[in-house]
C-alpha cells in the first residue's frame, strides 16, 4: 500500500525563475537580521526626486617624474523638486594618498577640514539637519570612499573636488598608471545589525550588466619626465595621444567613452632605453624632513639555482565570476599549471560558500595531473558567497609533501569580498610557511585586497583585466617564481641621519621592479647610502652619494608619501579595523590629522554655513554604481517574487498528472517534515544557492525539473534523484542544491521520526 503524509503527496512547488539580467529588487533597510548584500537599481517614476544626482565624474592626472598627483571632480545636480542628499560609493587607488578636498556652490568654495571620522560624521550631520550644504567623504576601505553631500536644493549644481597623490613603481622599465572607476559588488555574510561601521557601502545599488553607467565620465592625463617618453598606450578606454614634445605626453578621453566609467582605466608608458628614475629624492618641510630611495633591481639568477617548489592554487568560483572572470581563470590556471616545473608539486582549492580540494596531498605536475586539474576546475559550478577565509584555512592546513620545499599559495579571484583585514592577518600569521601571490580576476577587482594578501605574504599582486592578458601574466607569474631577483636586503644610512624608515626591513623581492625605503632625516644630508643583498650566491651592493644631493620643493609630496606608507603598514596590523582605541588605530588617526590624509579613522568634511533648507527635511538617494565590465548580474545574486502558501501545494490528482512517482511504500506521519525556519527558510536556500547553468543559459534552456528526495529519521537529505530533466545541467544543478540542504525537522507518528519523501518542481526561466 501506498500512504503518504499531506506533504509528501503535495508537490513542494517553488517555481524559482532566475531572472539574471531582468530583476529589480527593493532594499529593506530596516530588516536588522538581513546579511549586507547589493542589490539592483529600482527607478521609480516620482518626478519629485531626482534618483541619479551624480551627473559627471571627471578626472585629471599629472605625472611628474614617478609622482602622480589626481584631482576628481564630481558634479551633483538636483533637477527633481525636493531637496536631497546624495550618497555614492567610488574606488581610488590603493597606493592614494587623498590630502585635500573642496565643495564649490556657485561662485563660493568651501576647502574641507580633516577631522576624527566620527567629529567629522557629527558635524556633518548636524549641518545637514540645520539645513545646510555639507559634504562628507569616508574611507570605507582603503581602496573604497563613500561621498555624502547633504541639502541639494533644488536646482542646485554643487561640485565636489578631492585630491591624492601616489607613486608609480615601474616593472620593468614599464610604468603604468591605474585610476579605478568602479567598486564591484562585494559579498558579506555579515547582518546588518552586526556588520561593523565601515561596511554599510556593501548594501549599494547596481545597474544591470551591459548597461552603461548613470553618469558621464571624463579622464585627462599628461605626463612631464627629464628623459624622453615612449610607447604610451590605454588598454582600457579610447583614448586621443598627443606628444606635445618628447619628454611630454597629453592624453585626452576620446569622446566615444564618455560612458566609460564602468572598468578601470589602465595607462601604460616606458622611457627612452627603459630608464627608470632612480636614485635619492629629498624634502625639507617645516619641522620634518622627508627622503625617498627607489634602486633599480639586480639581474635575476640563473633557473638551476632555485629549488623544487609546492604550489597551492586557491581559485573562486563564487557568482561574481560568472562569465568572463571564470573564462580567464580556467585560461591562466591553464597556462600557470602547465608551465611547472617537472620536479614541482602542485594542488587546487576551489571556494564559493565552501571550500572543495583537488587531492588531498599535492600532486606532481605531470600531464596527467595537469588533465585532471584542468577537469576539476571546469566541473565547478559558480556558486552563491565567496569564503575566502574558509578557502585560506583549507589551503594552509594541507600537508606538505616535504618539510624542506618551498610552498607558494597563489589565489584567483575578483576580491568582492568585506573580510579584507582578517585575510591579510590570516596569510600574515603564514607567512613563515609561504609566499603569497594573488591574481585579480576582472575589469574592476578589489585591488587592496590583491594587493593587501600579497603584501602580507611576501609576494607580488597579479591584475587580470582580459582574457588575452592571461599567458602574458601567467608568464610573469613563471619569471618571478622561477627567479627571485634579490634576498637578505640590507639598508645602510651610514652618516645620514635617517629615522621612521619604511618598511622597517625590506623582504625578499622577486619581481623586476625597484626597490623603494621612504624615511625622514635630520640636519643637512650627508655621506653615503648602502643598498646590500644577495643575488642568488652572489652579492649585492649599491651606494649613492649625498654630498651634492639638493632637496627640492617639487618633492613636497614625499610628505604625504612617507605617511601613506606607514598608514598602509599599520592597517596590516590593527586587529579589529572598527575599533579606533587599538594602540595601532590611534597611531593611523594621529598620522592622518596631522599630515592631512584620509584614512579609516579619519574623514574631510566641508560645510557651507548658509542654511537653504529651514526644515531639513530631506530625500536620501543612493547613487547606482555600474556593473564592472564583464561581471555578471550573479555578483548582486537572483530575485524571485515571494510565494504564496496556496502556490505551494498541488493535488494527488495533478501530481500524477505532472509526473510519474516511483511506488514506494511511507509511513502515514501525524507531524509533517519542516525545513529549518519553514517554508520561507527553504525558499530562500534555494534562491541563495541555485544558479543558472552556463550551457543552458547559452542554449536559452528553459522549463521545469522535478527531484525527489527522502527526509530520514535524523532529518537528512538522501535518496536524490532527477525524476524529469530538460538539459543543459539544470537536472545537475537541482540536485547539487538540494544535497546541500541542512538537516531537516523529521516527520513523526506518535511521537517518534519515519522517513518520508519530498518532490520537488524547480522551475527555469530566463
């Protein structure tokens, strides 16, 4: 006979449609237990609020030397009829050094003052509530600002200009000059009741991918050197070149990119004979002196002087690199796998919301294990969340294959992650055990976390922004691993009176890239300065003279220089990045009130004190950030209208009519199986972790799959079959998620737990 419990002769009819490209969603900002998350842009059709205030971004860059100085400039209007405020999430550089900002009304400009992040906060909202103009901008990580700017009355034209500098290291003879447009959508798994002060940015509004952005972007850049200039390209815009003379180069955004604000701009340039500006630089300030010594690097040595090595390759396969990110991952793990050495040793983690390994000791790097890797990595499905920590303790908990082999962790991912700091402590806290490499995957990475892992660990920081970069970069990725350049560097001031050098010691270099100490000194500069170290056996040495060294007033930003670098240097350090009574957090805010700089413990602030809004009141608008170029609507996730209890539950008769049931005999229950939280529970889970199947979205694969499943008397998952299927891995992808359900509330009948089976409908719609 036949008997089944009211569940179990009801369809569970979750028709989950995976609207990628076409699903607006609604952020509920009061839900205290939701996890931080983006969300899609929803236009509404009120004329009364203007909802896209940001109308340009325009950028100009000047680069003198190996100093570039960066002037943004953001125009906010108000065309729609009540007074607002404008919020918008933007990347700079993770080398910036942002030392002034202004707020320009009409003909009147207000210079910010930099005060403690929290003053600055109250300040601007007490000016906000008095009804007057104000600007705010906050560092939310490094490499990520938040601008507000309050009471746009409207008709209002306010711009808003901020200022950094950084300095170029070139590679190579090569410089190249980076200013990010876009902050992707990051993953958190955090509540927004218990996510920390700096992480509200994550819960942004993105534009659909593929649609340009909601702002006009305008970018110019000249470069003034003392030798001649060449071979200057733009691999990421159109851009109008122009050498006015030969130690001068103009650079102008074509006009057919003035929607271009959705990937990085990347300027690549050399000098005459591949000369790098190297050498001693000087600044004397009022009360403190200033020095920075770039050396150019040695000859690397030879290949059969470097021992058999270990490679952990840590690869995401989270959402937001569906498409191209995972296309170039898949091409570069290729070429990084294959261009081993035979003696070598390698193994694969690859992470989204876990974390799988290709074998549970590393693996020679033969031709069949290259095979089997490569395999490995294209079954993976592209799934929900991006545990980068978890992905990291996977990898260094792995047994090495010999106590005496050199281990190299080498990481894949877009960096969309909010869990920066606990990485770079984590690889930090490792970095006695290997090297770290990290490759950024995509248009608009995360570049302070590439940067910051590689930082920690000792290694180099890789960006990937297209697929044709892949060989190239896997190239790179050989010469530096096969060839350290220089170990056990020595710095030697001798006579001059050098103090607060950074980095306190230089680690070993493995790139072909200078050698950079910043520092203060004291008195006149004298004596000589020693650069030591070893070129595989061999030593190293270079000195530089002082006696007839100037300091110069162009140097000014050194200043700023210096104090950025050791900023970065204690943001590595601080535990906990929120509180600012860490012994190391008070260190980072005193250096950034006194000399001037953004960081996270303190903010600039510009108040207009006209007041233009008597009442206050106000409409907050957050400013839609575009899609990276080439990350896909996954990143932001899938939306799916919220059932009704009546769609769940179909008749015996229409079961039958749907799908054939295979004749197993179940207990008649009293208490129906429950999924954890209820229905809403299992909704959710499903939506969180199914993803729509690259075949299948490429073949336009649509319908409905049916699974079925038994709930055992410990309430887990077994028994997972695909009783209909319509191609394309969507039968696959059901079943994956499904066995990944966590234990269910068994059914009972009188009082104790049965089994009982599940059909579940999953339905796929473009």
């Amino acid at each position: 006979m036949k008997t089944q419990s009211f569940w179990s002769k009801s369809l569970l009819l979750l028709c989950l449609s995976l609207f990628g490209m076409g699903t607006l969603r609604a952020q509920d900002d009061s839900d205290a237990d939701k996890t931080l998350s983006p969300y899609f842009v929803v236009i509404s059709e009120h004329p009364e609020t203007d909802q896209l205030p940001l109308k340009e971004t325009a950028v100009r860059t000047s680069i003198s030397g190996s100093i570039a100085d960066v002037t943004v400039r953001q125009v906010y209007v108000n065309s729609g009829k009540n007074p607002l405020e404008a919020i918008y999430t933007f990347p700079l550089s993770t080398r910036a050094a942002v030392y002034a900002m202004q707020m320009t009304i009409g003909t009147r400009i207000i210079r910010a003052q930099i005060e403690e992040k929290q003053k600055a906060r109250a300040d601007y909202e007490k000016a906000k509530q008095e009804g007057k103009r104000a600007s705010l901008l906050e560092q939310n990580r490094p490499n990520v600002f938040t601008m507000n700017v309050s009471n746009i009355m409207v008709g209002d034209t306010i711009v808003v200009e901020l200022r950094y500098t950084e300095l170029l290291v070139p590679e190579k003879g090569q410089y190249s000059f980076v200013y990010p447009t876009v902050v992707g959508p990051r993953y958190s798994n955090a509540t927004k009741k218990n996510a920390g002060p700096d992480d509200g940015f994550v819960s942004s509004p993105y534009t659909h991918q593929g649609e340009a952005p909601t702002y006009k972007f305008g970018y110019e850049l000249t470069i003034n050197s003392a030798v001649p200039i060449q071979d200057v390209t733009c691999t990421s815009h159109k851009m109008n070149i122009s050498n006015p003379s030969a130690k001068q180069a103009l650079l102008r955004l074509n006009p057919s990119e003035t929607q271009g604000g959705n990937r990085d701009v990347i300027v690549n340039y050399s000098l005459r004979g591949n000369a790098i500006e190297s050498g001693l630089m000087l600044y004397e300030g009022q009360d403190e002196n200033f020095f920075m010594l770039m050396v150019q690097p040695p000859k690397r040595v030879q290949k059969q002087d470097i021992p058999p090595r270990e490679y952990i390759f840590i690869v995401d396969v989270s959402g937001s690199m569906w498409g191209f990110p995972m296309e170039i991952s898949k091409k570069l793990m290729r070429n990084l796998v294959t261009n081993l050495n035979p003696g070598d040793k390698f193994n694969i983690v690859l992470f989204s919301s876990n974390a799988a390994v290709l074998s549970p000791r590393s693996i020679d790097a033969t031709a069949e294990n290259i095979d089997r890797a490569m395999d490995f990595i294209k079954g993976a499905n592209q799934w929900s969340g991006t545990e980068v920590l978890d992905a990291l303790n996977t990898a260094y908990a792995l047994p090495r294959p010999d106590e005496d082999i050199s281990r190299t962790m080498v990481i894949l991912t877009d960096g969309y992650v909010t869990v920066e700091s606990r990485c770079f402590e984590l690889i930090r806290q490792n970095s006695g055990q290997a090297n770290f490499f990290a490759f950024g995957i995509g248009s608009s990475v995360n570049r302070w976390l590439i940067e910051g892992m590689a930082f920690a660990g000792n290694g180099e920081p890789m960006i990937v922004t297209k697929e044709n970069e892949a060989a190239t970069q896997a190239e790179r990725f050989r010469q530096y691993i096969n060839t350290p350049v220089l170990t056990r560097i020595q710095f030697n001031p001798g006579s001059f009176k050098a103090y607060d050098i950074e980095p306190a010691s230089v680690p070993d270099m493995m790139a072909e890239r200078p050698i950079l100490i910043f520092g203060k000194y004291q008195g006149k500069p004298q004596g000589t300065v020693i650069l030591t170290g070893k070129v595989g056996r061999k030593p190293f040495r270079q000195s530089y003279n002082l006696s007839n060294l100037k300091a110069a007033p162009a140097n000014s930003a050194l200043r700023y220089l210096w104090a950025r670098e050791r900023i970065k240097y204690l943001s590595y350090l601080v535990k906990d990045s929120y509180n600012d009574q860490d012994p190391t957090a008070k260190q980072i805010l005193e250096l950034g009130l006194k000399y001037n700089l953004m960081t996270q413990y303190t903010s600039f602030v510009a108040i207009d004190e006209e007041v233009v809004n008597k009442d206050g009141k106000q409409t907050t608008v957050k400013q839609p950030i575009p899609m990276p170029e080439g990350v896909s609507d996954y990143a932001v996730g899938h939306s799916v209208p919220a059932l009704s209890a009546s769609a769940l539950k179909l008749s015996a008769v229409q079961v039958l009519e749907e799908v054939e049931v295979e004749e197993e005999i179940f207990t008649v229950v009293e208490e129906d199986p429950e999924f954890p939280g209820g229905i809403d529970s299992l909704y959710a889970f499903i939506r969180r972790n199914l993803h729509y199947p690259e075949k299948a979205w490429n073949d336009k694969i649509e319908g409905t799959v049916y699974v079925t499943f038994s709930i055992e008397k410990d309430g887990s998952v077994s028994n997972v079959k695909v009783l209909r299927d319509i191609g394309g891995g969507c039968g696959q992808e059901a079943v994956r998620v499904v066995k990944m359900m966590p234990k269910w509330i068994p059914g009972k009948q009188r009082g104790k737990p049965v089994r009982t089976q599940f059909n579940l409908p999953i339905k796929f719609k473009m």
